[in-house]
C-alpha cells in the first residue's frame, strides 16, 4: 500500500463518528457489511438510509444532511450518480474524509471533494479489508 493512502485512512480513523450512507438490511450487501465492521470494532456508526428505519438495530438517518456533527469520516457505498449527489451534500454538511467502496467512485465526485478539501480515499482498498470484517456475527 502506497503511504500517501495510509495516511489518508489513518485521518479518516479520527472521526468520532462514522456515517455510512448505502446502509442496507440486506446483510449479504455490502452496505450492510460496512456497517458491521465499524460496530465489530466498536465504532459509533450512523446508517444513511432515506426509507429505512434501523439497520442492524442502529437508528438511521434519512440523509447527510441530518448526521450528527461528530461525524467527520463517511464510507460511501452506493452507484456512482448517486455518489455523486452524496459528495455535494457532504461539502455543504462539512464532511472531512470520505471513503468510496469500491464501486461507487465517481471521478467527478472524487475532483468535488478534493476541491473542497475532502481527504478523499478511492480506487483504492476497501474498509471491509482495512479493518478486518468478520462474517461470524
């Protein structure tokens, strides 16, 4: 791993608190997934979900917009267009890092943030990896 991307996942680890907009209830999706390796590692997570009302018994919220501010890192997990949108709503909430999974980069959406001043991780390694998700629970 290159040591410009480690440091960038390193700033994106000293979030208080994670938002993970894609959430899903479906626990073979990866949104679903992400979810479960911050709570694994005793993270506070926020699901991101605009019609459900819990995933994995943790409360959602509707969109960025409504995260806590203690929310400084998101994961994004969710099709390019929509992240799209996504990274326009994290400029104007004051997100600083922002996580695409693999497959939900949008090159358009990675020069937004950047040009903002978002610590951008893409095309890159996933969370599920970098924190080591356990399909056990």
């Amino acid at each position: 791993m290159r040591s410009d991307v480690g440091k960038k996942i390193q700033r994106f680890f000293t979030s208080p608190a994670y938002g993970v907009v894609g959430a899903s209830s479906n626990r073979e999706k990866y949104g679903n997934k992400v979810l479960r390796v911050y709570l694994q590692h005793h993270k506070k997570a926020y699901p991101v979900h605009p019609r459900e009302t819990s995933v994995e018994g943790v409360a959602t919220v509707p969109d960025v917009a409504s995260l806590p501010d203690t929310v400084k890192s998101i994961s994004i997990i969710t099709p390019p267009a929509i992240t799209e949108k996504i990274v326009e709503a994290a400029i104007t909430k004051g997100i600083e890092n922002i996580w695409m999974q693999p497959g939900a980069e949008s090159d358009e959406a990675i020069k937004q943030a950047e040009q903002h001043g978002i610590n951008v991780i893409a095309h890159g390694p996933c969370i599920l990896a970098e924190l080591g998700f356990q399909e056990t629970d």
